[in-house]
C-alpha cells in the first residue's frame, strides 16, 4: 500500500454530493478538488467539505489539481467527453450512471482507459447495499440452483424528475428506462455473473411527461421547460445465454399506490427464489428466499445489517482502496459498457417494433 493518501476530486456537485461522503470517510483517499459550473453551488459545498481547491472549468481542474481519482457526475451527454479527458490527463475517473448516451460513446471511453492505463469505474451503488450483497451470495453459493427466469422492475408512482435535463433526450439519451432500468439491469446481470444476451424486445412509453403530469416538484399540467422527449416507462424482455429470460417494467410514472418508488430484482431457480424489493429507499423488510425443506414450503425473511457504509458512501471508500491497493475494483468501465449495450438494444428494439439479435458477450 501507497502510505499516500489519493488526491481526488469530483466534477458536478449535484449527485458528486453523494461521492463526496465516501471520499471523506475512505481512508485511502483525500478530496482536495471539486468542480461545477454554478459558483454558489461550488462554494457552498466546499466550504461544507473544507476543500481549498475550487474550479469553474474541469479542463483547469484536470490540468492543476494533480489529482489520482475523480468522479464524473454530470449529465449523460458530458459522461464520456469529461471521462475521456481525465483519462488522458492520467487520472482515474469514476463516471456516474449510466456511462454513456450510446454505445459508442461507451466504447471509446474503454478504449481510453487501456490506453492510459488508468482505471474506469462505474458508479453502481445499489450494488453496495448488504441486501444486494447477500442476494449475489446466494447465487454465487449456488443456492438457488440453476436461475431460469428473472424479473426486474422499478416503478414510481409519480416521480418523474422536474429538475434538470432528465426530459431531454440530447443530455440524458433517454428517460425512465436509462435513468432507473440501468440500475435494476445491472443489479440483475451482477448477480449472475454477466451471463451474455441473446435476444432483447422492448417497448417505450411517454405517457405523463409530455403533458406535465407526475412531476416531482411541479402541480399537474406544469410542464417542464424545454420540452419532453423521452420515456417515461418501458417494458422489455431478454433472452440469456445462460438459458435464463428476463423481463423487465420501469416507470417513472404510473397509477398506483401514492408515493411508491420501489425497485425489485428476482431471481428464479431451481432450489429457491430470491427478491430483493427496496420500498422508498429504506432499508428495512427488503429481502425474502422462497425454498423447500422436508418436502414443504418454506419462507425466509433474512435480516442483513446495515451497520457499515452502504451505497454511494461504500463505492467510493471500495473504489479508492481499490486504486491505492492495486486491487480489482468493485465496478469496471466494461460492465458499463454491458448495460449501456443493453440499453441501447431496448431502445432499438421499442424504435423498431419488433424483437432485435443482441451480438455481443463483454464483460
């Protein structure tokens, strides 16, 4: 180990927020640098953070601050053109979700990386919650035997971002479906160690947004400035290499019970039935195993703890040992690069009307 502390940093003060809990509790890592555009934003959280260096241009920041870490925590369309100059600058970059607007974008940031040879880390932090760590332990133990089905879901009653550019599909490359199905998408194929993807049908909806309804922040029939190109829900369906099939259904936007915003990834096997189901963010009553004992059915409710640094907290403080240690990192540019394949496929599919061949195996 490097008796050095990491000097990191963070680019967009908007989600960096949740990045810079980790880098200020990791031991492996010191933030001495953050960015954004909005002076006051910038300033606020500073001084919150005691950080002395502050930066209006990430190209200053990346030429000055001499930095071994930064988070990328910008609008979709920047994900790939900031990552890319960090690389290159020799820092590694953790690029918040989902790596990139298209596949593309996605591949050339990979590329970038090898070149460098410095680090690309996905900001995947549901994977680093105890209830989605002991779901990919009861796979990888094999106790669900052989998974041949899953499903994948999240569904908010009204939650549809009012803020932002979440409605512009130029900024973010789509909507419910990049910005939440990534999430679940990715939990799911993590779980089962990225089987590859055979086929994938899809069909997007935009149903709310359009006309101002199920808005955070805003009263009915407030539409939200600049206009509504993307989807607000999405149902797909995917067939696995490893003989399994996937069906998912995202939505920003649905009627059903007031208030919900609930994620939930199941897995069906052989030897049991795992769920993860996530109400609302909390961290309580959100897993269950479903198996047989002595020729009965039985029910399980684990109860993981919570007790430890979860989320975005524990992706970072995982990430920077990972750097400082010469470790495997918790999350990889490639495993972007599979969701935002994915992504990209259900889109087409929707776009097309009909079922698409989905070619590629990377892991």
């Amino acid at each position: 180990m490097d008796s050095v502390q990491l000097r990191t940093g963070i680019i967009g003060l908007g989600v960096g927020k949740a990045h810079a809990k980790g880098y200020i509790s990791s031991p492996d890592a010191d933030l001495v640098a953050v960015c954004d555009m909005n002076a006051e934003r910038l300033q606020q959280y500073a001084e919150e953070w005691k950080v002395q260096e502050r930066y209006t241009d990430y190209h200053t920041m990346l030429k000055d601050a001499k930095l071994d870490m930064v988070s990328v925590c910008l609008p979709n369309a920047l994900h790939a053109e900031v990552s890319i100059a960090a690389l290159e600058a020799g820092v590694n970059v953790v690029c918040e979700k989902p790596m990139a607007v298209d596949t593309r974008e996605a591949k050339a940031m990979v590329a970038a990386a090898k070149s460098s040879g410095k680090r690309l880390m996905m900001s995947y932090n549901y994977r680093f919650r105890s209830d989605a760590r002991w779901m990919r332990d009861m796979v990888t133990s094999g106790k669900l035997g052989t998974i041949y089905h899953v499903q994948v879901s999240w569904r908010r009653e009204t939650g549809i971002p009012g803020w932002g550019l979440f409605g512009s599909k130029a900024m973010s490359g789509g909507g419910a479906l990049i910005d939440l199905g990534v999430h679940v998408i990715d939990l799911a194929v993590w779980m089962m160690d990225f089987p590859s993807v055979q086929t994938i049908s899809a069909q997007t909806r935009s149903l709310f947004g359009p006309v101002g309804r199920k808005t955070w922040g805003r009263t009915p029939g407030q539409k939200i400035e600049g206009g509504f190109d993307v989807d607000d829900g999405a149902v797909g369906f995917m067939r696995l290499g490893n003989g399994a099939s996937m069906a998912l259904n995202i939505t920003w936007a649905e009627h059903g019970q007031p208030q919900e915003d609930a994620y939930r990834v199941e897995l069906q096997g052989t030897e049991g039935t795992a769920i993860l189901h996530v109400r609302n963010y909390k961290n309580e009553d959100t897993l269950r195993f479903y198996t047989e004992m002595a020729g009965h059915p039985v029910t399980v409710i684990p109860s993981p703890r919570f007790d430890t640094p979860q989320g975005h907290e524990a992706l970072i403080m995982d990430l920077a040992k990972s750097i400082r240690n010469g470790e495997v990192p918790g999350t990889t540019g490639e495993q972007g690069l599979v969701a935002v394949e994915i992504l990209e496929a259900l889109y087409e599919s929707s776009q097309k009307g009909r079922e698409v061949v989905f070619g590629s195996s990377s892991r």
